[in-house]
C-alpha cells in the first residue's frame, strides 16, 4: 500500500502455497491466505511493521522474509495520545465544484428531501412491538396499495422506553436518537405514534412541541395510539385503531411527488462491516473517492464508528476544517475512551473473528482500512450519538458522526443524523440492510461478489483483480447514488425486503 511497507497482502483467490516465487523474486516461506500479510523483509524481534506506511504492530519474535504475518506474530501498539495532535493543519487546495448532477427526491418542509416516501410509525417503548407488527403487516396488504406514491410502511420498534433509568447521565442519547429518527427525511414529516401508557418515554416527552416545523401555521399534532386506552376493548380494537389513524397518514403521503433536486441534497452514510484486509484496497478507497464526489457536489457524507478510527485520530484532526471542530473529534475520543475503560476493555475489543480470518491482525490496521472511507476532503462538522445535523447547524460536506462500530447501532445513529442514502463496504459478507433507506452494498472481493451476486450491488474487488481502478469504481458507485436515490434503482437489500432492526445505543443504566 506504500513505498516503506515491510508487508504486503496476498491477493490470489485461496491464497498462496509455500514455495511460491513472488515477481520481486521473494520465495513464500508458508503457505499465506487470501488478504493476509507477507513480510517483504526479514524482521527482528520488536522491529516495527508497517502496512499502509503506519506501524500496525511490532514482531513478537523474528519473521524471516516470505513468511506469513498474522495477528499472534504482532504485539498491538498502545493507542495514540490525545494530547499534541495536529490541529487543523492540512489544507489542500479546494477542488472545483462538480456540478449538473441531480436526482428525483421528495422535498420537505423543513428543507431536508426523501430518497423514500416512507410512513414511519414511532414507538414508546418495546412493549408495543409485537402490535405494531401485526398491524403494519395488515396495512401493507389492505390499505398500502390504495396510496401508490407511498413507498413503505415501517414500525419503529427499539428495545427502549421502560426499565431504564431515564433521567440518568447518557440516558439523553438513546432518546434524542429514537426522536431525530422520527424526523427522517424519507418520513416527510409525518407524526405517528403507538404508545403502550405506562412507560417512561411518554409521547410527549419524546416529541415535545417545536420537535417538527410549522406547516400552514401549524405544528403538526402528535397523533398517538395508545394500546391502554379505555376505549381499546380486545387485541383487533387497537389493530383498527392503528390502521384508522394510518389512513391520514398514508393520504398526505400519497399526495407527494418526486421532483428534481440537485445532487446537494443528497446525506449519505458510509459505514463497514464484516471488514477484511481488502477493504482499505478496494471498497472503502472506491467510497472514499465517491465521498469527495459528492462533497465537491455540494452533498453531505457522514463517516462514524470511534474505535475504527481512534488510531487514525492524527489524521482527522489534521483535516479539520478549523480548530473547533479538531476539539470535538478530540472530546468525542475522549468520552469513548472513557466508556470503554469503564466496561475493562479498550479499543481492541472490536476485532472479529471473521476480521482476522479476513487478514486484519488488529484494530490499528482495521482503522487504517476503515478510515479511507473518508476521502481526503476537509471535515467540516462532528455529530455526538444521536444528534441531527440540522440541530448543530450543519448544512454541507464532510462530517465525523462519533457512533460506536457495531453495524445496527451505527445505521441506526446515522439514520437519526438525518441520512437519505446509506453505503455499506463488506470483505467476509453481510446480508445488512435499513428499512427507512435504500442500502447501498459494496463487496470488497470479486469472490464474494460472484458469490452474493443477488446481496452485492457493487463489485469493488475490480480493483484488486486490474479491471477497475479505484476511479472508476468510485464513478459507478456516484451515479449508481442518484439512480437509487430517485427510485430507478433499487438495491438488492430493498428487493429482498431485507432489514435489521434499530439498536439504540443506550450507556445509561438499566433497571
């Protein structure tokens, strides 16, 4: 990956057999999987190693030239200081803007627009799930295909809303998330919610007035179904109930029209999982060279997941557009570090199993891989979990939205940050998918490509196998952006109807 690295990755599908002669001349002294490490030098004990130029490790014992390097060969490094980064000190030259670019989007009243047009209905709390379900499933077979310009209907069930110590310090984050979601562009602005009447997260108390705009000089009434009423006499009487109030809903929505809108007011999400060594080869540089097109469009990308960035922080925080926002990846860090040293472990809990199969060693090579989603333009803007980028004022470009890696509750915070358009970079495979936007799947290999042909929707592995350049892959993902996003495409995760549930993240206790 660059001129001083002392390892390379192994390409060839199934890997190498001992005994191989490389191009270089440099024999194989094991037999090295597909996208693990070969030390191109001999290394002694403690000798630093470098993959992508950046000590991903230190040898454990000596590792003679040609042999396999895997994660029980490599002693991590501690994570960088938070202390002394360089601040705001990278400032390349402003690229020209890429303009003409456009997509058939659903404008809303707050200025945001839907790549979908989505009723979403909002739950209190987990005790209602089980209703909820059984009355979206009946409003998708009888009342759905009265409204065609209605996309989906979708319940916004969560594990939250009793139990929990809900004034408690964190609790703040798991709710603000639930109620940012609410306010996703693909729901045009519509307030519809199923409450149990018992639970800590009253209605009110998650959508408080002012929480949506004003529409004809009015704010929108929080229409709420609640399962203990009275008048609610057996199991089908709230079932009418939610599909009565759904009506309304349904009939605003329906009223809607896609309309051409530039390529600006596009939010997308980029996100990895199931990563594996190629990911920073292909994939994620493939998106990172796509985030730069859609920024220099005007659009905004959202890139997250703390612990796969912490030991790139020296990066980000170089790349920050101005010193205050240096300050808050720095806080953001910070508080994470916290959060994991009070539950005893720190950022190399987040290796996989399937990570290290894949040829990742440790989380400081994950990172390196990971943050290339990023691109190379300025960072303009940090998000806390759970906040909406409008509330913090941002309009445009690059953002650091401070998530933790796991897959669900990453998607599931950057749905709350506003997201009308998601992209998801695989290396070991991952059949993820959002029911509130279209998922956007890269697969790293060609391998898992031709193998998940009907799950992947890019083929990033190109790259690696010479038929594409990161370029080129990074143009097709851009275009293949807008068609999805103005409904000329779906992605296979929406033509499968696949979708993993919302997973708030919650650091406050439960009771």
């Amino acid at each position: 990956m660059d001129a001083r690295d002392n390892v390379a990755i192994v390409a060839n599908d199934g890997g190498l057999p001992a005994g191989t002669v490389l191009p270089s001349g440099l024999v194989l002294v094991d037999k090295v999987p597909q996208g693990h490490k070969v030390a191109l030098a001999d290394l002694a004990a403690g000798d630093a190693v470098r993959r992508y130029n950046v000590v991903i490790g230190r040898a454990a014992r000596p590792i003679p030239a040609g042999s396999w390097v895997h994660e029980r060969l490599l002693e991590m490094p501690a994570a960088r200081s938070l202390e002394g980064l360089p601040i705001a000190t990278v400032k390349p030259p402003e690229p020209p803007p890429l303009e003409g670019h456009t997509f058939e989007g659903y404008r809303n009243a707050d200025g945001s627009v839907g790549t979908r047009n989505i009723l979403a209905i909002t739950t209190t709390v987990q005790c209602v799930a089980g209703v909820l379900d059984f009355a979206v499933r009946r409003i998708k077979a009888e009342l759905l295909p009265q409204y065609p310009h209605v996309d989906d209907v979708v319940g916004l069930e969560h594990t939250y809303g009793c139990g929990v110590a809900i004034d408690a310090v964190g609790a703040e984050i798991p709710q603000r998330t639930l109620r940012n979601i609410s306010r996703n562009p693909n729901f045009g602005g519509e307030v519809m919610v199923v409450s149990l009447g018992c639970e800590k997260l009253q209605p009110e108390r998650l959508l408080p007035p002012g929480t949506f705009p004003i529409v004809d000089e009015r704010e929108p009434e929080l229409d709420v179904v609640c399962l203990q009423d009275e008048a609610h006499v057996g199991f089908m009487s709230m079932i009418d109930s939610i599909m009565e109030s759904a009506k309304a809903h349904l009939e605003r929505l329906n009223r809607r029209h896609r309309e051409t809108v530039p390529a600006s007011a596009l939010v997308v999400g980029v996100q990895c999982g199931g990563s594996d060594a190629f990911s920073g080869v292909t994939a994620n540089p493939a998106v990172g060279f796509c985030t730069d097109l859609l920024v220099r469009a005007g659009a905004t990308v959202m890139f997250s997941e703390v612990t796969e960035v912490r030991d790139g922080i020296a990066q980000l925080t170089a790349r920050a557009a101005t010193p205050g926002v240096a300050r808050d990846m720095i806080a953001e860090m910070a508080w994470y570090d916290a959060y994991l040293d009070k539950g005893r472990v720190d950022r190399s809990a987040n290796t996989t199993p399937g990570n290290k199969k894949g040829g990742l060693s440790n989380i400081v090579e994950k990172a390196m891989g990971s943050i290339v989603k990023s691109g190379t333009a300025p960072i303009t803007g940090v998000l806390s979990p759970g906040q909406r980028l409008a509330d913090r004022g941002i309009a445009r470009g690059l953002v650091y939205a401070a998530t933790p890696a796991s897959d669900f509750i990453c998607g599931t915070l950057q749905l709350a940050a506003g997201m009308n358009l998601h992209v998801f970079t695989t290396g070991r495979g991952t059949p993820y998918g959002l029911a509130a936007v279209p998922v956007i799947k890269v697969a790293t290999r060609s391998d898992l490509a031709r193998r998940w042909h009907d799950l992947m929707d890019v083929n990033a592995g190109r790259i690696a196998d010479g038929g594409a350049s990161i370029e080129d892959v990074g143009w097709e993902l851009f275009r293949l952006m807008l068609d999805v996003a103005s409904g000329r495409r779906k992605t296979w995760a929406e033509h499968w109807k696949l979708h993993n549930q919302l997973v708030l993240f919650n650091p406050a206790p439960v009771t």
